[in-house]
C-alpha cells in the first residue's frame, strides 16, 4: 500500500496508477564524476572541497565507479520484465536524489508522456531522515519546480518501508546460510552474525519514529532489530543452531563531538575476538546492493581488520 503523497490530501485521485518510479540515491560512473556528486551529497553543509577529495578516495580505488547505478539499471529490467509477465502494462521510470537521471528531469518527462498517477519505490528500506522523509521533500520540490515550469506534474504517492516484507527478508536469511557456509566448519557453529547497517545520529534516529513508541533510535534501530531477529530466527530454525548475533554499524561520517550509533564493524569484530568468537558473518541488512559502503566500509576495511586480528570471517550478500 502506498504510505504517503508528496502532494496535499485533497489532491489525491482514485484513478489507476499510470507508471511506477524508482526513486534512488545515485552515484559517480567515472572519476570525474566523484566530487561532484558528493557535492551534490554534501549541498548546503559547508563541507571544503578538499573534504570531498579526501572522501572520494574510497571511489577512486575503484575507478570511481559506484555500482548502485549499475544496480538499479539491472532493477529496471527485471521490474520490466516481471510486469510483462503479469500482464501489467505499467511503464517503469528511474530517478536518482545525486546524479543522472535527477528525479526533476524523470519527473519532466513523466509529465510529457502524460503520466497523472505514479507509484515511487524509493529503494531505501527503512525508516529514516534520508532513507524516508528526505525522498518525500525531494518529491515535492520536483513537483514544485514542474509547476514553476508552467507543467502539470502528475501526482505521487510512495510506497511503504519494505523492510520486514518477505521477499527482502528471506534474501537476506539465503544470503546469511551461504555465507555461513563458507567458514571453515571447525568454527561454523560457534559463528557470530553481525547485523550491519549505515550509522547514522543518534538524534536523527530518535525522530526516525518516537522513542516512546520504538525505544532508543527510533524506528530506525526498532526496524533493523526486527529484521535482525527475523534472519536470525530463520538461521536457527533451518540450521539447528542458535548464533549470537548483534545489531552493529558502518560509515559513519560528522564531526566526532556529535553522538552516532555504536557498536562500528570494526570495533564489534575486535570485541568478538578478545571474547573468544571463533569467527563472524557480517549481514549488511541496511543495505539493499553491493554498492560503495558495502565493497570498502566491509569487503575492504572490515575484512582487513578481521585479517588483521586472525578472526575468520565471510559477508553476506545483498539482496541486490
């Protein structure tokens, strides 16, 4: 079910929905394109470009080429594909927050082709300043600059958070079993599962949802523990084992004064190995592709600090 429009309540229409448009965040396809997006990114924070330079650096060791493009390229089709199967004559555009296609350009051409309803599935999971509410506002300043325009921009209703729906969870339970396999089977059993997502403040997780209603970190943390328990659950059930597993995080970013959600990757896999885990498997559950933070802030520097400290580790894929 859609879970909120970018326009008013007294503009929504019963009619059918005439389209569907990823919604996503982007990313660089080409060296040159490194500071600018992260410029894009940073926008309106004040952030030197010397900064950016030295963030860039993760893109750069891999040609500064992000994958999430790629990524999203691949979801097209398949969405495509998948719509013709079923018969649903639904034509799929795509958007991106950052880079190439901007949403205001997708959005320009929707009106042309004379879309008036569209569903957004923005590709982020959970709930969140910029997985959530930042995508509806950069609805609604596209919808406004249409408007400025002189065009008619159709109307826009997003889909909810998927975060708990069986098709991404059970991904994610497939995805921890091989990953597991891939231990060596001396410390299988005794593996720990680090559930990894983005950190984020922790001011900006509490108004994610009331911690009255969620606990600490707002429904931002609520969702990840939920998801976590579901895989986890799921492991034990079809293995017989019962693996410690505990919600952790990566890429934080800001000023260290600032509070950001703890346990990092890092330091949770030197906790595990002073206690004596005999090895982890680290389940990005926060991150729907294998794109940037997921190749360097885990396949890089998590997997170095794993072989730094003699910890087995493997990671689990995305759901991709």
């Amino acid at each position: 079910m859609p879970e909120q429009s970018a326009q008013p309540s007294s503009a929504r229409s019963s009619a059918p929905y005439d389209a569907l448009l990823l919604l996503s965040f982007g990313g660089p396809e080409g060296p040159d394109d490194v500071v600018p997006f992260l410029e894009n990114v940073t926008r309106g924070r004040g952030i030197p470009r010397e900064r950016l330079k030295e963030v860039g650096r993760h893109y750069f060791l891999f040609g500064g080429v992000s994958p999430i493009n790629a990524q999203n390229r691949e979801l097209l089709q398949a969405l495509r594909k998948d719509f013709a199967e079923h018969g649903l004559d639904l034509p799929v555009y795509w958007g991106n927050r950052n880079w190439a296609p901007y949403l205001t350009d997708t959005l320009r051409e929707m009106a042309a082709d004379g879309r008036r309803r569209v569903l957004v599935l923005a590709t982020s999971a959970y709930a969140s300043y910029s997985g959530c509410r930042q995508y509806r506002e950069n609805l609604a300043d596209a919808i406004a600059a249409l408007e400025a325009e002189g065009l008619e921009p159709p109307r826009v209703d997003k889909l909810r958070h998927y975060f708990n729906h069986p098709g991404f969870v059970r991904p994610m339970v497939d995805a921890t079993l091989a990953a597991l396999a891939e231990l060596p089977e001396p410390v299988r059993a005794g593996a720990h599962l680090a559930f990894t997502t983005h950190s984020i403040p922790t001011a900006s997780a509490d108004t994610s949802g009331p911690p009255r209603d969620h606990g600490d970190g707002g429904a931002y943390v609520a969702q990840h523990l939920d998801v976590a328990r579901l895989v986890a659950d799921a492991v034990c059930e079809e293995t017989g084992v019962e693996h410690p597993w505990r919600l952790v995080y990566q890429s934080r970013s800001g000023a260290p004064h600032i509070p950001w959600l703890e346990p990092d990757i890092c330091d949770h896999l030197e906790e595990l190995h002073g206690a004596g885990a005999p090895a982890a498997v680290m389940v990005p559950i926060g991150f729907v592709s294998d794109h940037m933070e997921v190749k360097y802030d885990l396949d890089t520097e998590a997997a170095a600090k794993a072989e730094e400290l003699g910890l087995p580790v493997a990671r689990a894929s995305t759901v991709g």
